[in-house]
C-alpha cells in the first residue's frame, strides 16, 4: 500500500507593519524588526528563539530569513514573501485576503498570487523557485551607480577569506552578469535553504560586526539587504550543478 507523505509547506511573509495577508495557511505573516517596535498585530516576530531582530535596520527582511533557519523545524519545504510581493501563480492562483489581519471574516479580492498547493513540485526534483532575474546592467556597475561600491570590496575580501571556493564565481558574477535575483524572495526545500542561509549569514554577520556604515543614511543602512541581492546570484551560480532552480515572476502590490 502506497502512503501519501503530506509536506509542510510555510512562507513567510515579511512585514512592517499589518497588512492584507493571503487566505492561505501556507503564508505565515512575520513582522520584522519587532524587537524595537510597539505595534498591536496577531503576527509573529522575528524576536523569539535565536533572533537578529535587532539588526532589521541593516538587514531588512533578512531578519525573518534568520529567524526561519535558526527556529523552524518541522517545515519541509519553506520560502519567503514580502507584504507587498509574492510569486505569481503557476498552475494554482488564489486571489483572496484578508481586510484586516484582526478580523478574518472580512475579505477582499486582489491581483491573483500563487497558491499553497502551486509549490508541490518542490517535493520533486526542483529544489529553489526563486525571482525571474532582472536585468540590471553590469552587476558591480549597478551596485556602485545607488551605494557605495566598498562595500562590495569588503564582502569580496570576506568571501575570499572565508569561502575562496567561491571567488571564481563571485568574479564572474559581478563583472560579467547583468542581471540579478531581487527581493531576496524564494521557495525551497528546507536543507537547501539552510546551506544557502549557513554561507550568507557567515559572510553578512561578520561584515555587520565592523560598523562601517554607520555614518550612512537611513537608506543604505539597508546594507546587507541590498548586498544579499547580489550575492544570492553567486551562490546559485556556484551550485548550479548540484541544484535545479527555477525562476517565476513576483506579483508586486503598490
């Protein structure tokens, strides 16, 4: 007799604030930051368990990335989404939300984002669905026309000290791609994730440590948000033999 193995699949969404979230279990609301905000919500924090609630200032969204590689351990499949963009549907769409995350009887209709079930072939050979690329121009180029183009000197140096194994593609990468995975968005098997959160944190952490964007504006303080856009390219180019990735447009909400 042949026995369904049933997956957990959750994809966390991360917020600033409460908004509309999907009516679907597979989306799970998290608040970023919570650690230094007084807002009322019924969503969970990035606070709780091993945390760096307290870097979101720097880390943005990357707080709640954090949070679901130290704390979740019973999801098999895991992503995350942010308030305002999620992945489009690919073959199952659901297009409800809820008006008010306090009161779940009231419902809204919106543009249509892929569903819980729209992910089940993670449980088969795909491994990560990640943000179709955009084109951006050249890698490095672009990071210097909106930030400061040290930083990107420093996380090569810290890639080279820590990773080298790396550094073939990270040169590739920044001087011949044009384009790059934006939003730091993706849905993946558990254990890859992992590997890949396990190779950024040990590079974001450590460059965090030095402080060397404190005299920027609140903006680029943003910091590791914006570099891991980046760097997410570089891992995914040195892995593509072990990996199979698929790329799905985002569904973005103003």
């Amino acid at each position: 007799m042949l026995l369904e193995v049933i997956m957990k699949v959750t994809i966390y969404t991360a917020c600033h604030d409460n908004f509309q979230n999907p009516i679907d279990n597979i989306y799970t609301p998290m608040l970023c930051g919570k650690k230094n905000k007084n807002i009322v919500t019924n969503f969970m924090g990035d606070d709780t368990g091993q945390n760096i609630s307290d870097l979101n200032y720097c880390f943005c969204e990357l707080t709640a990335l954090y949070w679901m590689w130290k704390n979740d351990k019973t999801s098999d499949i895991v992503g995350l989404s942010h308030y305002r963009r999620f992945f489009a549907k690919k073959t199952y769409g659901n297009n409800l939300f809820y008006k008010t995350p306090s009161n779940p009887d009231e419902k809204i209709e919106r543009e249509e984002i892929a569903a819980g079930n729209d992910f089940d072939y993670l449980m088969g050979d795909v491994d990560l669905v990640v943000s179709l690329k955009q084109d951006v121009g050249n890698v490095l180029h672009n990071y210097r026309l909106y930030h400061n183009i040290d930083d990107m000197f420093l996380v090569e140096r810290m890639i080279q000290r820590l990773h080298p194994e790396y550094m073939d593609a990270y040169r590739f990468f920044m001087r011949e791609e044009c384009a790059i995975y934006r939003y730091n968005m993706f849905v993946g098997k558990k254990a890859v994730v992992d590997r890949y959160c396990e190779w950024l944190f040990s590079i974001l952490l450590p460059l965090a440590d030095l402080k060397f964007f404190n005299n920027y504006t609140d903006y680029q303080k943003r910091i590791f948000g914006f570099i891991s856009e980046r760097i997410m390219g570089v891992w995914l180019l040195h892995n593509r033999d072990k990996l199979l990735i698929e790329e799905r447009p985002v569904v973005e909400f103003l």
